[in-house]
C-alpha cells in the first residue's frame, strides 16, 4: 500500500485548482496517507520545492480561484536529464505517486512519468475544455459563467446605443468558451476555430438583421480565429458598419470557482487517490454523462478533443 503521495499543478491557472488539491490532500489523509505538496509545478518538483500538507493547510481553499500550489513552465523537465533529477526528487521525500492537475502539456510529463515507471494519475484543470476524454475539464464552468455576466452587461449597453460589439474570449485550439457562452447568451454569431466562417457571410447576416429591424448585435469571437480587433477591422471594411470591442483576457480564468468546478473537482481528486492506491498509473480522470471514470493519459494525449457540432447548429439556428 502507498503511504505518501504527492500533487501539483501545471499550465495555465483554472478555478476548481484549490478545490481539487484539497480533496487529493484530505482524501488521502482519511486513508491513512501522506500527502505532498509539490510549489510551482515540475520546475518545483526538480527543485525539490515540496512540503508535506496537512488537513488544516487545505483548510479554506475550496472557495478560492488560481492554485495554492502555484504553477510555472519548466523546459527542464523536458529532457531526459531533468526527468531523472524528479524521480530522485520523488525518492528523496519516499514518494511513491503523484497527482497532476493540468492540460494537456502537464499530462505530457505524466507519460514521462509513468513511462520511468512512477504512477502517476492525470486531472483534467483547464478553463479551455480542450481535453478529450471528459465532457468538462475543471474550471470551464467557472470561466463560462464569468464571460456570460460580461455579455449580459455589454448587451444592455449594445441595446441601449443600439451598435455591435464584438466580445473577444479564450480559446486557441477549442471553441468551447465562445460557444457555450454565445449559445447561452444568444450571440448573433460565433466565430470559432472548429468552425472558420467567411467575414463576408458575417457581414451578410448583419444586413439582414438591419432590414428586418434589428439595431444591436454580439459578436463573440474565440482567440484562436484571430484579434476581435481585426475582425471589427474587417466589417468596418466591407460594410462602413461600426462595431465596438472588448478583449476579456486573463479574467475569464480568476474568480471563485462554480459549485460545478468545485464538486467535479472534489470528486475527481477523490477518485485520483482512490486510483493510486488500487495501483493504477497513467490515468486521467474525466467525466461523462455525469459519471467518474479514467482513460489512459496516453491515450488522452493522442486525441483531440471533440468538437459538438450539434451544439453549433442549434446556436446557428437560434440566431436567425
């Protein structure tokens, strides 16, 4: 039986973090584990930044957004070398599985991991929903929730002035935040990497609004299409059509998370643990169909994750 395991986090910051920290720490006290935290990632794992944590270091965290573990990137671990500097790290504090909660980069160095042979168990935590494998990774929901309030206030102000506004959110390679947000918040268009639409065909479907009456338009665009600006640019062009731009940026990814994220999250470092302590390694966990299950990290890392289709039809179709 495992008696110390250890926990960090990597990538970019996401809500549910803390939550999820907290349920690895005092799920494994309950079994009678050590638990370890690791500070600023890999690069503290090569370092040897790790304490032990206690129930009460956890203690008031679940509420709070970004990670008490810190993160940072580490090209080091990367190489083989600084790989083999971690696992003595590991050996140095007797521990014998790890939890990283991440994207797909930090899973990445799972492989690495548990390709040397040391277990170790993957969290999805990353505002992007970018990771196949599970319906929601940890934060997204938080994140969705902080962009739809921003559109609900913009929108009283496209209303009142009667203009368009173009609303940049994250997202470089996945979709999911302008979608889910644009759905719920009944966006005119969405423009998204999956999905790549013609400024021509935006701009067609604004006349049309304009001739029927309609005086004010959201436009939510995902990062990874391109500069909200640069598409204002574009309709300014093609149509002498003024627009308005705001660029949410990094406050999509702070906040106090959702009691969504901090329930998955509570639930995921649960079975992470649970997980470790049945020998299993090189897992991630996920969700689906509100059901914990795991998937091999390799398998993950391979994958891209699902786009839905169906989601975007009917976001198309609302929009009319």
């Amino acid at each position: 039986m495992l008696k110390r395991i250890g926990v960090l986090t990597s990538g970019g910051d996401a809500p549910g973090m803390n939550a999820a920290i907290r349920s690895v720490v005092r799920s494994g006290i309950y079994r009678g584990i050590e638990v370890y935290g690791i500070y600023h990632g890999y690069k503290g794992l090569i370092t040897g930044n790790i304490k032990k944590l206690e129930a009460s270091d956890v203690g008031d965290i679940v509420q709070r957004g970004g990670t008490i573990l810190y993160t940072a990137r580490c090209e080091e671990f990367k190489t083989e070398e600084g790989r083999a500097v971690a696992i003595e790290q590991l050996k140095k504090f007797g521990i014998e599985g790890l939890v990283v909660i991440g994207g797909d980069g930090s899973f990445m160095g799972g492989v690495k991991l548990t390709e040397l042979g040391f277990p170790t168990i993957g969290i999805p935590g990353t505002i992007d929903n970018d990771i196949p494998g599970t319906d929601f990774t940890l934060g997204f929901d938080t994140a969705l929730n902080t962009i739809i309030d921003a559109i609900d206030k913009i929108r009283d102000t496209a209303t009142s002035h009667e203009r368009r506004f173009i609303i940049e959110v994250m997202g470089r390679g996945c979709g999911d935040l302008a979608l889910w947000s644009g759905l719920a918040d009944g966006a005119e268009t969405i423009m998204i990497p999956e999905k790549k639409e013609n400024i021509d065909t935006i701009v067609e479907r604004l006349n049309r609004g304009l001739q029927r009456g309609k005086k004010h338009n959201i436009i939510v665009v995902a990062e990874g299409v391109g500069s909200a600006n640069d598409v204002a640019e574009a309709i300014k062009a093609r149509a002498n059509m003024d627009t308005r731009v705001t660029v949410l940026g990094h406050v999509q990814r702070g906040g106090s998370p959702s009691a969504f994220d901090r329930v998955l999250a509570s639930r995921m470092g649960h079975k992470a643990v649970e997980l470790l302590l049945n020998g299993d390694k090189g897992k991630m966990i996920g969700i689906e169909n509100n059901k914990i299950v795991a998937h091999d990290i390799l398998d993950i890392v391979t994958k891209k994750h699902e786009f839905n289709n169906d989601l975007f039809q009917l976001a198309k179709e609302l929009s009319i």
